[in-house]
C-alpha cells in the first residue's frame, strides 16, 4: 500500500476568495509512491482525490486515486484506490501531466509538457480512475508545451495554457476555445482559431517563470491562474459574464504560497471552500478560505 506522511494543524478563511485563504498546516506527502505530484482533481464533495504524477522509480505518466478518511481534509488519512499507467499514450514526465475532471466523474482531460498533447479520455465507472480509457489526443505545436486545460461546467469553454513558448507574448497568454459539441475540442487545436487572452498581470519578462495552472470559479463568475513571478502566486480575477476570461477583471494576487516551488509541476484544485496545491515535488498543501 502506498506510503502517506501527514501534518496536521486548524485554521479558518471566508468564501471563495483565494486572497483570504490562510494556511492551516494541513499537508500530506507521497513519497516513496509518487517522485513528482503533477494535476491533482478533487470531487466535490472531498471524498476523493485523483493526482497524475510520475512513479517513484521512473519517469512515467500516471494517474492515482485516494479515498479521503475525512471528507475534504488531506492530513486526515487517505487510503489508496489504484493506478493506471497511460506512459505510452501520453509519454514520460507524467510529474508534469495536468489533470481536469468533469462534475460527473465521467470525462478525464490531461495534458503532457513534453508531447505537447491535450488527451480526453473518459471512465466507463464515474469517478473511478482505473476505468479510465483513451477517446482523442489533440495536438498543440512545436515548443508550445501545454500545461494546463480547463473547461466551463456545461463542457462549451475550453482553456488551455502553455508554461513557456515563443508563441506567447510579452505578457502571459490563455488560449480560449469556443467548443460547437460539449468536451469535444478540434484535433489540431492551433488550426481551430482559439481566443488569445492577455494575461496582463504575469509578465514573463519580469521574473516570470510562466502558469502553472488555472481553475474557473463556481458558476463560472472567477478565473484562478497559478503562476510564478519571483514566487509561487495565486492570480485572482473576476468574470462578469461567467466562463468568459475575455471579461475578467483583476481581483488581486496572494502571497508567495507556502511550500510552493518553480516548475510546471505546481498545480492546484479549489473545492467548496478548500485549496489544495502541490510543490513540485511529493507533498499536497492545504489552505481553507
């Protein structure tokens, strides 16, 4: 049975205002299983938790599943559900795979830093990532290196975000796909006319290392951008017309997170009040609003 370090502490925040998240101490670690924890996808009601990361004694791309002991707190206990190995389809640095879930556990996304792929797969049981299959791999471009993918709850909005590339501007950009059939996005996403949105915040010329990852808020109304400027940060914004990045206005930024590192590994999910990020290495850090 895989291996679990935990630490434990309480704290306390309000709403869904990641710049009111506190860190409470809550943490877990997966070493020896897990060498890099990449994408991590929680169910909305905390009682499971999905990370894609590489395995201990290689480099492969993998995908974990957790039951949680106590619903929504990761230093409580977890107890291990499986693996399944997707190293052939998606390549190796699966540290570096991003993770999307849709609400009903029944549509899988991920992305590979060094195939530069976006793969959809989708699980014949819902919520049970050993049951997980293949459907389509859609391709970005050279140098490109997608490391996140996002979607709006009714599957129409598609976001996908590159680390590094000379594609991009100045400033960081997310790429938005207007989708015709839910979670369903074109082959060759780069051919498809995908929406540049500036990112105006994360200057890449100014210490920036890049995004890391990204999340939309409940109902859509917030867009969450993981990304590194001198320290690992929280970009916050505001939609007023939900699942539209186009209309996104700056909210503020939080402090350089605790334990936060400087890869395209560091990803994070934001479940019903609870953040949880990783470190770009084996540990889950726990922050509450």
């Amino acid at each position: 049975m895989p291996y679990l370090m935990y630490s434990k502490k309480i704290g306390t925040g309000t709403g869904w205002d990641v710049l009111n998240a506190t860190y409470s101490g809550r943490n877990a670690l997966f070493s020896p299983t897990i060498s890099t924890v990449g994408g991590i996808a929680i169910k909305d009601n905390g009682t499971r938790l999905f990370v894609a990361g590489s395995a201990s004694t290689n480099n492969k791309s993998r995908f974990y599943q957790w039951t949680f002991n106590t619903p929504y707190l990761i230093d409580e206990g977890l107890t291990y559900g499986g693996v399944i190995d997707f190293t052939p389809q998606l390549g190796t640095n699966g540290g570096r795979n991003d993770l999307w879930m849709s609400d009903d556990g029944t549509f899988l996304f991920a992305t590979n830093f060094s195939s530069e792929i976006v793969v959809k797969m989708t699980m014949s049981t819902p919520w049970d990532i050993t049951s997980a299959s293949i459907v389509s791999t859609h391709n970005t471009s050279s140098d490109y290196a997608p490391v996140a993918v996002e979607f709006s709850a009714d599957g129409l909005t598609m976001l996908v975000a590159s680390f590094h590339d000379s594609f991009l501007t100045t400033n960081m950009d997310i790429l938005e796909f207007t989708l015709s059939t839910p979670y369903t996005p074109p082959t060759n996403l780069f051919s498809s006319g995908a929406t540049k949105i500036d990112i105006a915040e994360i200057d890449r010329g100014n210490g920036s290392e890049g995004v890391h990852d990204m999340k939309f808020g409940p109902g859509g109304t917030k867009l969450y951008v993981y990304a590194r400027t001198v320290s690992d940060r929280i970009f916050e914004y505001d939609l007023s017309t939900p699942y539209d990045i186009n209309t996104k206005t700056y909210a503020g930024t939080t402090g350089g997170l605790t334990g936060g590192g400087q890869w395209p590994e560091n990803k994070f999910d934001i479940v019903n009040g609870h953040f949880y990020y990783s470190d770009a290495n084996t540990r889950i850090y726990q922050q509450s609003f």
